[in-house]
C-alpha cells in the first residue's frame, strides 16, 4: 500500500527556498486535492537531519538508485538553519552515504 504522511512546515527541518520548490500532486487517488510535496533532496535533507536509521536508510536507497544527487544534498545542508552540530551530524550521514557505507554512525 502506497501512502503519504501529511505534516505540516514547523514539522521538519528544512533548505530555505524550500516552498520554492514544492510539487502539487494530484490525481484520482487524492480525490481533486492538491497535496504538496517536498522536492526529493530537500525530503533527503529532513530525513538526514532527523538522523533515524529508516530515514538514513531511505535516503540511502534513494542515492543509490542515483535518484538524488549528493552535491545537491550537501547544498541543501548548507541552506539550512540548524545549528552546527546538526549541520556536521547531517553532513557526515551525507558523506556516508556518498562513500558507500550503509551505517550512519560510521
């Protein structure tokens, strides 16, 4: 079963510009309302921001099925306001992610 989690802006940590870049989604199964969605490496920056080990993983699927582009993710990083410690914490599952190793806290 195909699903999404609605949750709202204050919900995650996000890239500024990140409304900028929101994709409406809607077809018969939303019954005619537009739902906004991330675009992927902004949802990639969240997920490593959030540091679980499902988020790391599925950000790591995606990566590898080259459907997101890590110089991108690291930019998004960038863009972000967190604090340093979540900047280097996200960055270095980035880096994880890029030199292949499936454990974040490698």
């Amino acid at each position: 079963m195909k699903h999404a989690q609605g949750v709202d802006q204050h919900t995650a940590v996000l890239p500024n510009g990140q409304k900028d870049r929101l994709r409406p989604l809607s077809n018969a199964n939303t019954r005619g309302v537009t739902g906004w969605c991330l675009e992927p490496h902004d949802l990639a920056v969240a997920k490593l921001a959030a540091g679980r080990p499902k988020d790391y993983e599925f950000v790591g699927a995606l990566v590898r099925a080259h459907l997101l582009d890590p110089v991108v993710i690291r930019q998004r990083i960038r863009e972000t306001t967190i604090t340093d410690g979540q900047r280097r914490a996200a960055e270095g599952r980035r880096r994880s992610l890029s030199d292949g190793r499936v454990d974040p806290h490698t």
